[in-house]
C-alpha cells in the first residue's frame, strides 16, 4: 500500500513539473494543481497510513494523526483560493496582452512559428 | 508603560499628518507638534527621577526564553538624547512649516518625519540591543524617504541612495557585532552588558565585537572614510539637514559610542581606533570645508568634522574626556541646527547657496545675520559663546593625550579648531559681511518670524549656555564677537585666493565617483548572474530552481550511509490498486493529450476525484469530503475560466526540449516519491505531538472529531488566518476582475471574442429545475455537515463549500444575471462576517480573563431535544463557514461578471423556453 502512495506522489509530482515548463499559463495552472496533490497527499502521508482509525474518539482502538489532517484540510482550501487568483491573473494577461505565452521577450529559437491564436484577437 | 509610550507616540502620531492635511497646512504641522509636545511632556513628567540619578525602565516580555523583549529604560544619557531629539523636533516642525512650499506634500513630510523621530527614540531608549537595532535600521529607511522627499531632483535621490547604502551596510556590521556582543555575556539586556566590561574585554571575541560595532557607528556619525555620505544628503530639504544631518541622527553614532562606552573603552584598541579615526576625521573634514563654496556643503563637512571630534573625545577613554564629548554634543546640535536653519533661510531669501554669489547680506538681513553671527562664533569657539567652553575643554583633553609622540595629538587638535574658526569666519563673511551686492538671483530680505523663530530660540540658548557659569561677561559679547570677526575675516580674506589655487590644483580622491564606480560595478555583476539564470521566461526559471532543488536534495542524500525502513507495511487491497491504477492512468496521459484543455480539465478532475477516497481509504472523512467538494469547485471555475483563455496550447517546443522537460519532471518526481517512500517505510523520529490532541479532544475541546477540534480549537489561530488569507485571496480575485473591465482593450477583446455555444440550450429547463430542487436539500445537508463537524467528519470548511456548490448550481443553471439578481446580500458582506463572528468568538474568551480563541463548552437541554452540546468552537466555525461561502462565491462571481461582455445577451428569465407558452 505505501509503495502505492509513494509512486502516486511521485508521479502526480513528476507531472505537475512537466506541466509547469510549458509556455503557456493554463497548463501552468493545472500543473501547480497537480503538484498541490502530490504535496497534500506528501503532507497527509507523514502522519503514516492506517487504515479503519479516523481519529473520531470512541469509535477505534487507536486512531490515525489527526494532526497532519487538520493542516491538509486547511491547505486543500487555500489552494483553491491560489489556483483561483493564478487564474484571473492568466485571464487578465490573455485579455490585455492578446496571448497567453509566460515567456517576456525573444522567443525560443527552437519553437515552431505556428502561433494561430495569437493573431486572431487583432483582426477587426 | 511611559517609556514606552514616549517612544510609541510619534509612530502613532504618524498617521495623523496625511489626515490633518486636508485640514490645511497650519492644523497638519500644529498637529505633528502636538504629537512631539506630547512626548517631550511625558519625558519630562520623567525627568526628576532622572536628575535625581535614577533610571525609569519599562519591559514587556515576548519571548523571554530568546531574550526577546520590549525592554526600554531612561537615564541620564537618554534623557539628554530624548530632549534634544523632541526639542530640537518641535523647533524643526515649526521651521518645516514654513520653509516648505505650497507645491510641497507636507502631510508626507510630517509622516516621514514622525517616523524619524520615533525610531530615533527607540534608539535612545532602549534597553535590549536587538530591539535597539531595529530602530537603528528604521532610522535608516526613515531617513532614506526624508533626504529623498524632493522626488524629482536626481541628487535627491542619488543622495538617498548613498545614504542608506552606507548607513544601512554599517547597520547589518552592528547587528553582527551585537550578536557577538550579546552571546559574549549571555544576555540582550543593555543593564545586564553593561554591568560585565571585564567579562566583555577578556573575551577573544572582543575585538571582532569592537570592529563591527564601530563600523556601525562610524558609518551613522559620518566618520572618515565613511564620511562622504552626508554632503551628498545635503540635497534633503533643509530642515531634514538640520534634523537628521546636524542634531540627531548622525549623533546616533555616537550615541551608541557613547552607550557602549562603559564597557567597551579603555583598551588599547580602543583608544587606537577610536581617537585616531576622530583625529583624522575631524582634521580632513575641516580643511574640505575651508574651502566649499555651497553654504550647506561647508555646514555638512563642518559638522562632520565636529563628529570626529566628539568621537576622538570619547576615544581617549577618559571620564573627563567623555565628559567634554557630551558637553559638545549638546553645544553642537544647538549652533549646527541654527546654523542649518539660518542657511535655508539665505537659500529661500536670495534662491543661492552659492558663497560666490552671496555678501553683504548683513544689511539686508539684520536678524538672520545676528542668529548666523551667534552660532557660527560658537562654531569658531568664541567665547563667551558655548562652543568655546568645549573646544577649549577638549583642546585641554588633547594636550593631556599621548598619540604616536607625547605632542602629537596637542598639535593635530588644535590645528582642528584653527581650521574650524576658519571656515566658520568663511560661512559668516561670505554671506554676510562685504558691500551689498547688486546681482543676488532674488533680492534678499528677513523671513517672516515662522521662519527665524526656531534659529533665534537656538542661538538664544547657545549664548545662555555660554554664559551659564559666567553671567558677568554678558557685557563682553557684542564689542568682542564683531572686533575678532572683523579681523579674522580680513586676514582670511587675503590668504583665500593662494591657499584656493593650492587646493584646487592639489589631486584629492573624490568619493562620490568612487561610490558610484562600486556600486555600478556591483550592479552590472548582479545583473549578470540574473539575466543568465532568470531571462524572462518562467519555464526557464522553473527549470533551473527544480534542478537546484534536486541537486542540492542528491547531494545531501549522497552524502549519507541509507538503510531500508522496516516500518511494517500494509496489504494491498484491490480496491484500492483499481484506484491508484486509474489515477496513475489520468495523470500519465495529460502530458500526452494537455493541449487539448478540455480534455486536460477533465483529467485534473478525474484525478483530483479520486485523490478524495485514498484520503477516506486511509482514515481521514474529514479531508475526503473536502477534497470532493473542493475539486468540483476548481472544476467549475476552470470550466468557466477557460471561456476566456484560448481552448488548446499550441505545440511550442521541439521534441528533444519536451524529453528534456520530461527529464526534469522525472528526475523531481523520482525525488519525491523516494522521499515519501522513505518516510513511510520509517517511524517518525520523534513522538508526534498528536497524542495531546487525541487526548485532550474530548475532554479539552468538547469534541469527539479530532481534527475539527484542531482546526476550531487547538490551532485555531490557524485557521483564522487562513480564512483571512482566503478572504483576501476573492477580494483580489474581485480587484482584478474590475480592474479588467475598466481597460479598454479588455472590453474590446472581451466583446470580439467568437461565440463557443455550438448547441442551442444555454440554460436547459431540465437543468433549472433539478437545480432548484436541489437548492434546499443540498442546504440542509450543509447545515447538517455544520453541525455534525466538532463530533463527525465535517464542519465549517466542508459545509461552506456544500452551500457555495448549492448556489453556484443556481448560476450554472439560469446565468449569472438571473441568479445574482435574487441575492440578497453581498458575497463581501459575507466573508466581512465570516472574519468579524470569528474574531468575535475568539474575543469573547477576553470576557473570562481568558487568552484569545479559548473555547468553552457546556451541556443544554431544551425540550423535546435531547440534552445536546453547545461549544464556542462552533461560533468560531460558523465563521470560517460564512467566510469560506463569501469567498468561494465572489472568486466565481468575479469571473463570470467578464463573461457579461462578450456580447451574448445576458437573460433575465431562469430557462431558455417558456413553459407557459406566452412566448410562442
């Protein structure tokens, strides 16, 4: 079971990064949400697993820690409220830039020169 | 508590300038006064237990265990300090009032200088040195934004600049040296140092101590070679000059010297640097003044040079010596502050500083030139003036001292004062004396009062402290102060123009040059290594921060010996192998189908799903019911997102930089999970502190849910910053999507942007009505998820978000306009009253004599209930629960309001069709 939680975290982890060195803001957005999940399920798992122990008292022998829930819980909402602001701040940057790409200046060298959507916003 | 008042005082009164400007100009400057009077009244309600040789102390312990506290204390030092620095204050409020123009922001002014003047304050009363360097800091930045206040003069700014370059580098040397200082003896507490001098001077760690503390000091009070920031900082409206130039801050330096005197002089090395970098300063500073040309120049390397005497006096190490050096203190800050004024006062009358251009003013300008005659011939030390006392004090010190030879120092101090009276007869004859001219850029003429009532007050005092223990001289004052003038400026007259060529052909390093080639260079190297690691593009710096991550993570794991873990492990259920296999699934696609985002959007949420019975799989109901309703509204507000972002990402990067990116993912992913997979195979290394919570849950907490008696009670203070930071997070959200609609490109493009409705139902009736019927169960199990939370998995978080999906189904169904059109209240108001009932649950607990957020609980019973459970804990989750649905629903809100532009009409009706045909 822990071999199971330790590849999950792994790869939502190595996905998040994948994601996050895109050039674009939306799939940076959904990496970061990526890497969320693997941070909070990282941070539940440092309470350890175990299994039927909800630390609700009398209803087990001995319970599992309740600490790392309760910062996970609180850190599952605040990520709600950071993806939330990432994404007005990508909607802003795409509507008044007219692109959504995350790069300042001097495109990469190596990127193909396919940028439809770019030009659209322009045409009259 | 007074003394710590006295300090406190002016940063409150910070914030009423800005305020009482509007009132007009005189209510904002009597206002600053009022604040500074108020002070100087509390010192002084302090002062006869002072005098009488007592100290008053105030402490307010923090935290103890690292010596941190609010410790002040008042003595005679700080007495002397706190006067001048709130006398002088006043003085400079009421000249500030009217030396600033109308164009001039004077409520920034008054701020600006509030602020000076508090932390000049907590410099002087402190009792604990790091509470004493972080008022030293905010002397700093205080006096960055004063000599900065002219915004739009380059030498403002550069001036500025420089000055918190230097002063706030020999800052960051003080707080070293005082952290050395304060580990020698094992205490922060100032009365604790200075009470182990032996202890302090055997220590090997004295003298790195001694160098970085006097670098602090040094670097404050202008001492050679660090001297060249204050004439730079001259640019600064005048009375910040005669403020923080002349009385106050640049006697911090010496303040500390001072302070720190009793325990740290006496020594050889002391004496060394100390006495020869005073020496030194004030020899080199008073010939670079002889021959300025700029009014405030020549006052600024004067007063730089009567630092370096202060600091050579207290070097000597002498209690007679020391004695001198604040006697000066108080005499300089007194004639330099006068002298500043009057200077500003020329510059405002005649539009120069230039002593080229100026002359003769002594006709012109009657009362300023007496103010100007007083002060300087204190300056030159004249008696029976009292700068005389003191120089000759000192000149008498100096002859007693053996530097290098036994006449050495007797001959470099008195060449000192020499030079001082020379260039304070320059200051007074190239102003003042001569014919009047004919060709001054402004015809000059005395000031209204406002403007000369705080010089006259000052000179007024430099000639009663002079006369002070000889009230018989008085007679003596006007023949001798005009007969010695007038001869000593003739004579200097005809040795000025062989002695200028002399100077000005004689090569000197300049060293604002200096500065600036260091600090260019230091510039150009920074901007090196950032342009190289951070080029504008984010994945570029992404990339380079997670491999300096692994790296560093490698290293240190490479670094050690590893053996498995031999936690037991548990068995492999099927069930959840199906769920790891699918969520394994989803995410290892998107990389391959993201650039479709719809696709991505709902693999995000196929994961994000799923991550919700692996919680509940592993005991936690409580994070299980969080993450679903959670993720259902991350989904919606992508969903809603993406309407304005573009529906695909297009293929950027070639195959050998994707696999490159896959690399560093991989290489991140591999990290982590090892890690997660090395602490679950491992007991913790310590006992968790877990076991008080689950003990104390029920019988602490009144609640059987341990972690909700966590979030609501044991930590608490948490959770109520977290629902501030979410609060602040929608009310952001809402910022910027105003801020949005205001711009005019966004509204174009907003209203440019193609339909993306590809079928005709926009608010399906079938969806409207299972919507609706929704509404109150989804509300009711809302509440009851609210009300189970203390005891069962739940609570305010998952019930906030319950209630916030409940309404955001109503918006989904029949639009934005319709929905919001029936709300009663605001969704602002909400998260108000979601941070206000918490607060209010946490403040009730004051009632009791109880800390903040301490909760009580109690048994009722009300027929035909059950005896049941009331908890302040749930007040306070009834707050996070408002605050949660507040902000839930503005961030959503706030986006779906950009959608009213796109140019689709907006509907007033809840369905598409209109069920009683009337339409038709």
């Amino acid at each position: 079971m822990e071999a199971l939680v330790a590849s999950l975290i792994g790869v939502l982890t190595a996905v998040g990064i994948y994601l996050m060195l895109r050039r674009r803001s939306f799939p940076l957005i959904l990496g970061l949400t990526f890497l969320s999940y693997a941070v909070n399920l990282f941070l539940f798992a440092s309470g350890r697993l175990t299994v039927n122990a909800a630390p609700i008292i009398g209803t087990a022998d001995s319970y599992a820690d309740p600490l790392p829930q309760a910062l996970v819980l609180t850190a599952i909402v605040i990520s709600f409220g950071m993806t939330a602001v990432l994404m007005i701040m990508a909607i802003g940057g795409h509507l008044e830039a007219g692109h959504d790409r995350l790069t300042l200046d001097h495109p990469d060298e190596d990127a193909p020169q396919d940028q439809p959507d770019d030009q659209k916003w322009d045409q009259p | 508590m007074s003394i710590a008042l006295i300090a406190a005082l002016p940063f409150l009164g910070a914030l009423l300038p800005g305020l009482m400007i509007r009132a007009g100009r005189d209510a904002c400057a009597a206002m600053t006064g009022a604040v500074t009077l108020l002070a100087l009244i509390l010192l002084a309600t302090n002062a006869p237990t002072v005098l009488a040789g007592g100290t008053v102390e105030t402490r307010i312990d923090w935290l103890p265990a690292l010596g941190l506290n609010a410790s002040f204390m008042l003595d005679g030092l700080g007495l002397l300090f706190a006067g001048l620095i709130l006398g002088i204050g006043l003085l400079i409020i009421l000249y500030a009032r009217y030396y600033l123009a109308e164009a001039d922001p004077m409520g920034q002014f008054f701020t600006y200088l509030l602020l000076f003047q508090g932390a000049m304050l907590g410099i002087v009363l402190s009792n604990n040195i790091l509470l004493l360097l972080i008022f030293w800091e905010l002397t700093s930045l205080s006096s960055f934004l004063l000599i900065g206040y002219w915004k739009h003069l380059p030498e403002g700014r550069q001036g500025a600049r420089m000055a918190l370059a230097v002063t706030g580098g020999g800052g960051l040397c003080l707080i070293a040296g005082m952290l050395i200082l304060g580990g020698i003896v094992g205490s922060y507490d100032l009365t604790v140092i200075l009470q182990n001098k032996d202890q302090i001077q055997a220590s090997d760690w004295y003298l790195p101590a001694l160098i970085l503390i006097l670098l602090g000091a040094f670097t404050k009070s202008a001492q050679f070679p660090f001297h060249f920031w204050l004439p730079h900082a001259m640019a600064a409206p005048t009375p910040v000059s005669a403020y923080l130039h002349s009385a106050t801050m640049v006697k911090a330096g010496l303040f500390l010297m001072a302070r720190l005197w009793p325990v740290l002089a006496g020594t050889p090395e002391w004496f060394w640097i100390v006495a020869t970098t005073g020496l030194v300063t004030m020899v080199v500073a008073a010939t670079i003044a002889l021959f300025k040309d700029d009014l405030k120049a020549v006052l600024a390397f004067s007063t730089v040079s009567h630092l370096g005497m202060i600091t050579m006096l207290l070097g000597f190490g002498t209690k007679a010596a020391a004695t001198v050096a604040v006697f000066h203190i108080i005499n300089h800050a007194t004639f330099k502050a006068a002298l500043f004024m009057t200077a500003g006062i020329v510059e405002h009358a005649a539009h120069t500083r230039n002593l080229r251009r100026l002359g003769g003013l002594r006709a012109l300008m009657p009362i300023t030139f007496t103010i100007a005659l007083l002060a300087a011939l204190a300056m030159a030390g004249i008696p029976p003036l009292n700068g005389f006392l003191s120089k000759e004090l000192m000149l008498q010190e100096a002859a007693l001292t053996v530097w290098l030879t036994p006449w050495a120092m007797g001959v470099l101090a008195t060449t000192g004062a020499i030079l001082s009276a020379g260039y304070s007869f320059r200051f007074l004859a190239g102003g003042f004396l001569g014919p009047v001219r004919d060709d001054y850029p402004h015809a000059p003429h005395d000031p209204g009062p406002g403007l000369w009532a705080a010089p006259a007050l000052l000179a007024g005092l430099v000639v009663l402290i002079g006369l002070f223990p000889m009230v018989a001289a008085a007679w003596l004052v006007d023949v001798a102060a005009s007969a010695v003038t007038g001869e000593a400026v003739r004579a200097k007259i005809t040795l000025c123009p062989r002695l200028r060529r002399l100077w000005d052909a004689t090569p000197r390093p300049e060293a604002k040059p200096i500065f600036d080639w260091v600090i260019e260079g230091l510039a150009t190297a920074t901007r090196a290594v950032t342009e190289r690691l951070h080029d504008g593009s984010l994945s570029r710096a992404i990339a380079l921060a997670v491999l300096a991550i692994a790296g560093a993570a490698g290293w240190a794991f490479l670094g050690g010996s590893h053996t498995a873990g031999t936690r037991a492990l548990l068995a492999v259920e099927p069930a959840a192998l199906a769920v790891w296999a699918v969520v394994m699934l989803a995410a290892l696609a998107l990389p391959f189908l993201h650039r479709n985002r719809l696709v991505a959007l709902v693999l995000t949420g196929v994961v994000g799903l799923l991550i919700a019975p692996i919680f509940a799989l592993f005991s936690a109901p409580d994070l299980a019911l969080t993450q679903i309703s959670v993720e259902v509204v991350t989904i919606l507000l992508m969903l809603l997102a993406l309407n304005f972002l573009p529906k695909s990402t297009p293929l950027e990067s070639r195959p050998l930089r994707r696999l490159r990116d896959a690399g560093i993912a991989g290489i991140a992913g591999l990290g982590i999970g090892g890690l997660a997979w090395a602490m679950l195979t491992r007991a913790p290394a310590f006992e968790p502190i877990s076991g008080f919570h689950l003990a104390q849950s029920k019988p602490g907490a009144g609640g059987t849910n341990a972690v909700n008696t966590i979030i609501v009670d044991f930590r608490g203070y948490d959770t109520f910053g977290e629902i501030i930071v979410l609060g602040i997070a929608a009310l952001v959200i809402f910022a910027l999507s105003e801020t949005l609609l205001r711009s005019p490109v966004v509204t174009r493009r907003l209203a440019s942007t193609p339909p993306q409705r590809e079928d005709g139902d926009r608010h399906p009736i079938m969806l409207v009505v299972a919507a609706r019927l929704l509404l109150p169960m989804a509300m009711m199990v809302g509440v009851y998820i609210y009300l189970r939370g203390h005891n069962m998995p739940g609570g305010g978080f998952v019930a906030g978000l319950v209630f916030a999906i409940a309404y955001l189904m109503q918006y989904l169904a029949s639009g934005y306009v319709w929905s919001h059109g029936r709300q009663r209240y605001d969704h602002h108001v909400l998260i108000g009253w979601g941070v206000l009932v918490a607060s209010l649950a946490g403040v009730g607990a004051w009632a009791f004599g109880l800390p903040f957020l301490t909760s009580g609980y109690d048994y009722f019973t009300i027929w035909p209930l059950d005896e049941f459970e009331l908890a302040t804990a749930s007040i306070f989750d009834l707050g996070v629960f408002l605050c949660v649905l507040g902000a839930v629903l503005l961030a959503l809100a706030s986006l779906a309001r950009l959608g009213l532009r796109t140019g689709e009409a907006a509907n007033t009706r809840p369905f598409d069709i209109d069920p009683t045909g009337k339409d038709r």
